[in-house]
C-alpha cells in the first residue's frame, strides 16, 4: 500500500509539475499606459492584431484627461513602478527629469541597427523631439530616448464656403500677411467671425508669436534672445507683437478670443461660425466628429516678412519611451518597431485622423492630413531648440498679447514688462 501510496504521490507531482509548466506563458505582457481617448479603440484593436501575430499580449491602459495622466506617471516614476510602455507630457527639461533618474532606456542601438532601418522610416523632425544632441545643455547622454507614434503640426484652416461668402477664391488663401489683414476687413463688414483659436491657453498664442518671430527676425536671433543677448524691447520684438495689434485693429480676429478655450474655437470653426482657425493637425478628427461635411483646407500662417521663412511648431505629435528598469524591455522595443511600421501607421492615420510618423505613410491619408504633412518642412519646436526661456517671461510675453488685444497695453509696454521679468529671472540664475 505504500509503495502504492508513494506511486500516486509521485504521479499527482508530475500532473501538477505538468499542469503549471502548461500555464506559463512564455510571452510577456507588456503594459502600455496613454492619454489618447480618440486613439484608444485603434490602440486595442492593434494590440489585438500584435498578439495573433506575434503571441505577445499588449494591454493599453487609457488615463485620461491628460493633466490626470502627467500626475499618474510622476506618482508612478516616484514609486519605481512605470510600466514598460509610457508618454510624458511636459517640456524637454521634463524629458531630461526622467532619463536622469534612470526611468527610460536609450533606444540608439536600436534605431541604428542595420543601418538605421529604423530610424530612416521617420520623418527627421518627428525624432528630432526625442533625440537629445552632443553638447544639450540638459546634460543628457547623445542619443534618441522616445519613438514617434504620430506627428502633428500647427497651421491655421479656412472654410471654404465662408471664403466664397466673401467673394474670396476658396481655393487661394492668403499668403502674404497684408492679404490677410486684407480679408479681416470684409470679415468685420460682413459682420462674420474671423480667426478663432484657444487663445484662453496662452501656449497657442506663443505658438503663432513664435511662428512669426522666426519669420521676422530667423532663429538665430530668437534663441540669442532667450540666452540673454537680445533683449525683448529690441525693434524686431516689438514688431512681433505689433502683428497682434494688427490683426486686432482689421477685424481679422474673433470676438472674445483671448479668453476662448480651443474645445469653444473648434466648435465654432466646425459649425461654420468663424472663417479662419489656428489649430493643431489633430483638428481634422475633431472637425469630423462635430461636422463631417464641413469644408476647409489648411494653410500656412501669411508671412509678415519675406527676409525669413515663417516656421510652426511641429514634429512628434505623440511619442513612447520604454521603462529602463522593465524586464520586458526588448520585447517593448521589439512591439513599438512593429507599431511604426507603415501598416500600422496607416492604419492609425486612418482609424484616428493623426498625422503618421512613419513618412512612407503619407501617400493612404486623407487630402486635408496630406496638406498638414506638408507643414512639416517649415516645423520647428522649443522642445529641439537647445535652450529654454524662462517660464515666468512665457508667461508674460503672452499674457502681454492678450493685453494688447484687447487694447489695455502697446506693443512697446508689453516689451518693457517682459524685459524686466528677464533681467530678473537671469539675475536669479546667475546668484544660484
């Protein structure tokens, strides 16, 4: 009996030794934690198509809105406990935070193998936002630390049937600045909207000023005035802001603009309420939710200058790091190349209305996301500039347009004002 006894024992150890040997799933699963509400159907769907394909299982967590996500992911890297998969939503010195304290893998080797097969897929200024280059003033190792899942660019879109309204030719939009303060004045005597925009989030005003301070005065001079060697009552600043004066004084901008949140503005634009937006690329998802029929197209802001190409801010529009620490991280590495193969981005260039990141993709995209692609050879980005201006001067600087809107400060007075924030914020730095 007890040989009997032993005989079952050793056979119910084998069974069970059997049974969990079977279970182990020699795949990884790999966490993948995002902000995108409109992205996160195509997001499951692909995770889906990855694991029949590769028998990797792939679980996208939503956190929304985004402010919830930044707080989730600083809780989350605070406590050592990122998962594989992660965005960061902040400046570059965000980015540098974060690669500092040992949270993101350096994806180089990656991006460079087999001749930068990789790395060649995308487009130069897409990775730009993610790479940090020899001699970044962040003390960051050279090299790219993120992966482009889209790109985005800012421009500005007109409606076409409110273009013909005003005896406009729908098909031309203005290329010249004085052409457009040209049609601000049929806008106020038609009584129509002009330019709407969430101008109450002073990060898109600086946009457009910082899109016509390069076209005004190039770069080389805008980045010397944020190290200090220019100041902002310089002439060419001035007449930066004048350009808002401008605008205001033809008629060109919407009532109510400098408190008007861009969720208010798209809503206007999509029900055919003003003639021109300022907006990001993701706006083409967002207009064909409120207005499938809506007709417009997308154009470059109008140069006040011809001495330098006007620049917007473009590049990555949204990008994945992948947790150092992870014990998954090659299969991470191995998913996101997947992830921004052409199939793939087209796929999410269809499914969502954002901009691929993957340049082969472009030619099975929508005509209006075709016309926002091509803004990518005039994008720039604070983010890859190399030097950052202090907050408190953003703050003022546009804060300071806001008052020049709405006629309670100059041109001339807002330089002043923001110049002394400067003179003090440097003296600060210099005693530390």
């Amino acid at each position: 009996m007890w040989r009997r006894g032993i005989g079952i024992f050793l056979f119910l150890i084998f069974a069970i030794s059997g049974c969990s040997s079977g279970k182990v799933d020699s795949k990884p699963t790999i966490s993948v934690w995002h902000w995108m509400t409109d992205r996160d159907a195509a997001f499951q769907e692909l995770a889906r198509k990855y694991e029949a394909l590769a028998g990797v299982k792939v679980n996208f967590e939503l956190y929304a809105p985004s402010d919830a996500y930044s707080q989730k992911i600083r809780a989350a890297a605070q406590g050592i406990n990122l998962p594989d998969v992660f965005g960061i939503l902040g400046e570059k010195r965000d980015f540098a935070s974060f690669i500092k304290a040992g949270h993101i893998l350096d994806i180089t080797p990656y991006m460079e193998a087999d001749n930068g097969n990789w790395k060649n897929k995308f487009f130069i200024k897409a990775l730009a936002v993610n790479e940090f280059t020899s001699g970044n003033s962040y003390g960051i190792k050279a090299g790219f630390y993120g992966v482009p899942i889209d790109i985005m660019t800012i421009q500005m879109v007109y409606n076409k049937k409110l273009f013909s309204r005003l005896g406009l030719n729908p098909n031309w939009p203005p290329k010249t600045f004085q052409e457009f303060l040209d049609i601000g004045v049929k806008i106020k005597a038609a009584g129509m909207q002009g330019l709407v925009s969430g101008w109450g989030e002073v990060w898109m005003i600086d946009c457009l000023a910082n899109n016509y301070a390069f076209n005004i005065m190039g770069k080389d001079k805008v980045l010397a005035t944020i190290r200090g060697d220019i100041p902002y009552t310089d002439p060419d600043w001035i007449r930066v802001l004048s350009i808002f004066k401008q605008m205001q004084d033809s008629g060109v901008l919407a009532q109510g603009l400098v408190t008007m949140i861009n969720k208010s503005a798209e809503q206007l634009f999509a029900n055919e309420k003003a003639v021109f937006a300022f907006n990001g690329s993701w706006c083409v998802n967002v207009y064909k939710g409120m207005n499938p029929n809506l007709e417009y197209g997308a154009m470059l802001p109008p140069e006040a200058s011809n001495q330098y190409p006007i620049a917007i801010w473009g590049g990555a529009g949204s990008s994945f790091m992948v947790n150092v620490r992870s014990k998954n991280k090659e299969d991470a590495v191995k998913f996101l190349i997947w992830l921004t193969d052409q199939d793939q981005q087209v796929y999410l260039a269809q499914a969502t209305n954002n901009l691929p990141a993957n340049k082969n993709s472009l030619t099975k995209i929508p005509e209006i996301l075709a016309q926002f692609a091509r803004g990518m050879d005039y994008a720039t980005h604070p983010n890859v500039w190399g030097v950052s201006e202090f907050s408190l001067v953003i703050e003022a600087f546009d804060r300071g347009i806001q008052s020049i809107i709405i006629g309670e400060k100059s041109p001339e007075q807002v330089a002043s004002d923001v110049q002394k924030i400067k003179e003090r914020e440097m003296a600060k730095k210099r005693a530390r």
